[in-house]
C-alpha cells in the first residue's frame, strides 16, 4: 500500500495544501489501481467455462445446419 503525505509550509493556506496532495495522489496512480479493481471479473469456475464452451458449440453447429439448408445467410 502506498501512502502519500503532505506537510503544509509555513507561508501556505489549505486549498493549496489540498491542491498538492490530490497531485501527489495523481502521481502515485492509486485512483486508477481502485478503478481498475472496481470492474475487475473474477475468473469462471471450469463447470462453468464447460458449460459455456458446450453451449457456444451447439449454438455453431445449428447455424452450420441452417446455413447448409439456406434457412440463414
């Protein structure tokens, strides 16, 4: 985990302190690192991808038929 800190100088008011910080957080990329986790998907299970790769090849040999038939361009 990164942490970032900013100290305030002596001659600085706190929207330029605010200012500094949201830069330096900028800077370290840790708003895209929890962005990109957001919509991250987790890997499927392998019932699942066997299932979906049965369905996809039953899905392909129909249309084959169809397309053999003419029913489909």
């Amino acid at each position: 985990m990164i942490n970032v800190e900013v100290s305030k100088n002596a001659n600085e008011n706190g929207t330029s302190l605010i200012r500094r910080f949201t830069r330096k957080v900028q800077e370290t990329g840790i708003i895209q690192k929890v962005k990109g986790k957001r919509y991250a998907e987790r890997p499927q299970s392998k019932l699942a991808e066997k299932k979906s790769t049965l369905k996809r090849l039953v899905k392909r040999k129909n249309n084959d038929k169809l397309r053999k038939l003419g029913k489909i361009a």
